[in-house]
C-alpha cells in the first residue's frame, strides 16, 4: 500500500503541475492570438 502512496506522490503532482501551467498558458496565448489579430487588422488600414 505504501508503494501505492509512492507513485501516486511521484506521479501525480507533476501531473497536476503540469495541468495547471497549461490551463494559465492557454489564456494568455489566447490573448497574444486576439492581440496580433488587431495588430494585422491595423496594419492593413494603415496599408
């Protein structure tokens, strides 16, 4: 049973790590995306 708690605490909190940075990640690419959209919309009205 304790090999059990091992693997789960070798395994898991990476695992939940790695979640999380990729949820926060995830917003702000998405704000970059809608950012360099506006950015290509204001250069062609420039052009």
């Amino acid at each position: 049973m304790e090999e059990i708690y091992t693997h789960i605490a070798n395994l898991g909190f990476p695992i939940v790590i790695s979640i999380y940075l990729l949820v926060r990640i995830e917003g702000k690419l998405d704000m970059l995306t809608e950012s360099i959209n506006e950015l290509t919309k204001t250069i062609a009205r420039i052009n």
